[in-house]
C-alpha cells in the first residue's frame, strides 16, 4: 500500500564466457547430483551479504535481502547457521536485513528436527519464509508449529489471477489464512499493476515480480535505483 522497497531476492546466475547465461534450472540439479550445492550454497550466503552491505554503503535502502536454502544446506543445520552467521559479521550487515527462503519439500521431511533447526536460524535474529507456497505437500497443520514470519505464494496462482476464478479463491483464502496465523503474505510473480491492484485490495502484505524491476547484478540494481526507475 505504501509503495516502499521493503526487500531484495538474491538469484544465482552462471555466466560464461562462451555459453553467455545459463539458468540455474540447468546447473543447480547437477550441483545437487554431484555434492557441490553445499559450497555453492554456502558461497550465495557470503555473496548476497557481501553485495547487500555493497548496496547499503552506496547509498541503497536498508532493506532484507532474500536467499534461498536447499536441503542439503538445511539438513545440515550447525553449518549453516555457522556460515550466515559468520557472514553477517565479516560483512556487517544486520540481522534483519537478512531472510532465509525455504520450500515446503524441505520443511515436511522431518517435521520435529525442521522446528529444531527453524528455531536455531530464528536465534540468529533473521527472517523466515516458506517458499512457493502452495505447491509442496504440507498439512496446514505445521504451519502453526514452524516459527515463520513470511509466507510467500507461488507464482502460479498470481498469473491467472485476474481470470481464473480458482486462482483467485486460493489467493484470497491463503492470504486469510495467514494473517489469522499472525504471518505476513508475500505474493510472487506479480507483473501487472492489475495484479498489484488486486493483491492490495486482498490486504496482501508484500509482493515481488517483473512490475517492480527483472533481476539485475548489483551494479546494474544500484543505477537502477540512483535514476529513479525502480516502479513502486
């Protein structure tokens, strides 16, 4: 409603020098497969702080800046919490300006160790969100039981929102939902100032998307913002 920058997602992209950009669709499965999402995991947490703090001394707003977390990083909770929390400190960049993203997949493996390990994370003073909500397997059940303070809604039920009756009752019932459970609702994928107009009017709190600006490098991100581009 208020039209203000509240936040920032950090996105892996492989640049190379003959292929040019290759999606993280393309090479994050193989970092899986092969062992190396940890250290790839790892070095996004270091770099998303590094270039946050990067930002904010150039004269950026203070605002979170979003990473997402894969199982492995979460299954191996003491580390992760040791990488975030040293790159916090080496960069000095405030715990509050920094969120953890994670999928549903993830949470529901083990429900009893995830609110054990989502309880270590919160400790450390960031924030916590589900991502792509509504398309894992959950029960609305561990909603209650996990200390999240975001929930994010995929996508998929953003883009037809405007048409698809369906869509727009799963929007509107989630975002309710939600809120009862005292959780903040940000909505994805929101690319028209129809879905924000709508999206407002539903008391969603946040939302993100190709309307506010397409995914930049940090230099790029910072011009962006001195010109005055950024459509809020």
């Amino acid at each position: 409603k208020t039209k203000e920058l509240i936040g920032l997602e950090a996105l892996i992209r492989w640049v190379d020098p003959t292929q040019g950009v290759i999606s993280p669709l393309t090479f994050i499965p193989l970092a899986e497969e092969t062992g190396m999402i940890g250290k790839i995991g790892d070095w996004v947490i270091r770099k998303a702080c590094e270039e946050s703090a990067w930002l904010q001394d150039a004269g950026f707003p203070h605002v979170k800046v979003a990473i997402n977390v894969s199982a492995y990083q979460f299954r191996h909770g003491d580390h992760l919490c040791k990488v975030i929390e040293e790159s916090l400190a080496l960069t000095k960049l405030r715990a509050d300006c920094f969120s953890v993203e994670l999928t549903e997949s993830i949470l529901i493996e083990d429900v009893e160790s995830t609110v054990a390990e989502l309880k270590r994370l919160k400790a450390l003073g960031i924030t916590l969100a589900i991502d792509d909500f509504g398309t894992g397997y959950s029960s609305l059940s561990y909603l209650k039981r996990f200390p999240i303070d975001i929930l994010k809604i995929d996508q998929s039920f953003i883009r037809d929102i405007l048409v698809d009756e369906n869509d727009k009752a799963i929007v509107t019932a989630i975002i309710a939902m939600a809120h009862e459970l005292g959780l903040t609702v940000l909505a994805e994928g929101v690319e028209t100032t129809e879905h924000r107009n709508f999206l407002v009017q539903q008391h969603c709190d946040f939302a993100q998307g190709y309307l506010y600006c397409k995914p930049k490098p940090a230099a790029e991100l910072l011009e962006f913002w001195k010109a005055d581009s950024l459509v809020l």
